[in-house]
DNA sequence: TCCTGTGAACAACTTCACAGCG
DNA sequence: CGCTGTGAAGTTGTTCACAGGA
C-alpha cells in the first residue's frame, strides 16, 4: 500500500497540532479534534494513520504521547539530523536563525562564496568558503544539505553536496535541481507561492 | 471545465523556464522543451497552457514572447500590487531583501511590536507598529500581508490585515489561519519541507 | 453509544493516443 | 511530417458509510 504524497505533509501538521495538545496536557485526542484544528476532513486523518498501523483505541481515541512519539518516529524526526546551509545571503541568514532544533535538526556548517563572509560566525555557526563544501559535508556526516544560494549557482553547489555524501536537499533555488546520484530534494518556493496568491486574487476579481 | 489546483503552480515553474529562454532570446517553444525543462511530461504542459485557450501552433509549437506575455496577465502578475510585511524577524528582514519587484510585487511597508524596529528603514521600506497595520493597509489600498510573526501572534496579525481590507495573505507562521472574511491565504512552511525530507530519507534507509 | 479502520464509491488529476491542422 | 489539443483510459487521492471493538 502506498502513501499518498500529502499524507506526509499533513502528518507534520497534525505533529505541530499534537505539540500543542501535548504542552497543555492532552492525553486523549479524536480524529475529529486533529481533523478540526488542522482544517482536514477527519476521515483523512484516520485514513492517514491507518498507513502506519492501528494505534487508535474505537469507541475512545488516540492516546496523545503515544501518537506524537509514533509520529516523530515515522518521520525520523526522533534522532538529531546534522544539516549544513549553502548560501548566506538573505535567506541563508534567516535560516541560521531559524529554530530547526525544535526539531532535531542541527545546522553544524554554513558555507558562501564571498570571503567577507567567511569565518562569520552567526548563531553560533561558522561561515567556511564554498569549497570546502563537499569536504567538510563528507567529514561531519551531513545528512541535509539547505540550498540557499542564487539560481545559477544552485546546481553547482548541488553537486559539491552530493559529491559529500548527502542523502536529501532543500533547495530554496527557483530552478529544478538535477542530482549526480539519487538523492532526495524538496523546494521551497517563496515567489511561486506568491505568484499563486496573485493568481488566485486576480480570479476572484475576475468572478465577481 | 476547472484548474487542477497544481496547474497555476506549474504555470509560475514555465514562466520561469520561459524568462530564462527569452533572455536567450529564443522565439519558439514546443511543450516537450517546457516539459524537460520543468521535469513534467509534455501532455502536460499541452493540457496546462490548453485550459486557457490554444495559444500553441500545430505542428510547429509556441510563441514565446506571447505566451509569457499570456502566463503574466493569467496570474496576475502584469501588473504591480501592493504588499505589506508583519514581523521583520530573521524570515521578515529576509523577505524586505527579496526581489519580489521582479515580478511586480511593491513591498510598502512593514509592521512590527518591538520599539527598537520601529522607525527602522531596510531596503527602502519603514518599519510601522503592528497597532498601525490596518489603518496603512487600507490607507495604502494594499492586496497582499505577508505574515512572518511568530504562530502565536498570526491570528491577530491576520485579523488586522483583514480588516485593512486585505485580499490575499501569505503566511510563514506554522499553523493555520481563520480569516475572519473571505480571503486567499497561501502557506509557506519551511519546517514542514524539512520534515518531509527527514521521512524520506528515512524511507530510504529502511528500504535499504 | 462512541469512535476507529477500511472497503467501496467517488472525485481529481495525469497520461495515453490520436485526430487534425500547418 | 511535427506538434498541438483533447477525448478516453488510467492512476491517485479523498470521502462515504458502516462493521466492529471498547
């Protein structure tokens, strides 16, 4: 049986919801109340659990802990994953400062082109030159490598990562990015989300 | 006939592949170019551009200048709209940086509570107080609030912007926003993606 | 009775395959 | 011939509706 490729995503958002519940001291929750606070029909959220076994009870509920551990488990969220960000610029800065730990990530290097950058250190990480990329990545046992440099270096730098053994890339490059080995990559796309948020107004404009 | 809710997402990926052609000053593009391009097949690209009409030729394939030009005015994107920033924490002083201009996006003004920010001017744009958000909005005939405040603040922040009389939020905060009236509202989570790609190299191991 | 887990129905999306036009 | 546009088929994802356990 295979997972729908939402399913995942909305297992991160019924997590954050689970966080929630977890600090107030929930122990019990329904379907329905995941379903509610995450905006999904709650038939989705059983269907979303169910790919992972049965940990629900019928007739009561999920026991709250229970699922959020199950959850950061599935998701490998449950040991420390070391990460290294590409590109110090704009974005790149504000990931150095992003709270990834909260998570398990942990940034151990950053690396750019421009030596005024080099030997930064910016929240607690050192900036190193872009060459030592693929080196340094290998040496530590990075497994996540954040793309956060201009599009046309973008594939360059993909590769230097690969080249240092990493296993998956987010890439905040606006260009597809096409790995030497197989490697997983997922994007995130500030101007696209913006441009269909355009898209989407001009719509409603055009309706009315 | 309606839109697959991925097909404006891919028309922002071709306008992107098209930019970079007609920078080379190509003139004619075939659906499988666009295709390989984009990493999407080229029935799709066909079934994409064809809900909008058929602005291909057969037999020879399509006008680029036009068909950029034709993607612009579909998304909106033709002409300028007005964008205000709430939070100019690390994601919020990044996005004051970001060339939304190239596509048209005018950032007017940020708001954020803390004093020591307040009168502050990054990249042309002056930082208001958060009290100040719907009044300038709706003073400055403002589209787009792009909220990068903390979760726990987002609610109110997006309260503001619709009373400002916003038509579209672009939200970083983790966790869903209620519009108290009827608006688009568009997620970036860069938390989410990560922990996706935790799960799939985690996926991989196992299969392993 | 309440709520989960899940076949079966349904809906959405993509690909196939080819007619038709330049 | 080459490439688009598009019905029809195929695939994937979601909801319905209910059996069954607590």
């Amino acid at each position: 049986m295979k997972l729908p490729r939402n399913t995942i995503r909305r297992l991160s958002h019924y997590l954050r919801c689970l966080d929630i519940l977890d600090l107030k001291g929930v122990q019990l929750v329904k379907s329905r109340e995941l379903a509610c606070m995450c905006r999904v029909s709650d038939s989705l959220v059983r269907r979303d659990l169910s790919y992972f076994g049965d940990f629900g009870k019928k007739g009561v509920g999920y026991n709250l802990p229970e699922l959020r551990e199950r959850i950061l488990q599935i998701m490998g969220l449950d040991k420390v994953r070391k990460v290294v960000l590409c590109g110090v610029g704009n974005i790149g800065t504000a990931l150095l400062r992003y709270p990834f730990k909260e998570r398990n990530f942990e940034i151990m290097a950053a690396f750019d082109t421009d030596p005024k950058k080099i030997g930064m250190v910016i929240n607690g990480i050192r900036v190193y030159p872009a060459e030592k990329t693929s080196e340094l990545t290998s040496e530590l046992g990075v497994e996540i490598g954040i793309i956060a440099v201009p599009p046309e270096a973008a594939q360059k730098t993909a590769d230097l990562l690969v080249e240092g053994g990493i296993e998956g890339i987010l890439s905040f490059a606006l260009i597809p990015i096409e790995p030497k080995k197989d490697v997983v990559i997922q994007y995130v796309e500030i101007a696209t989300e913006l441009e269909i948020l355009s898209f989407e107004i001009e719509e409603r404009k055009r309706r009315r």
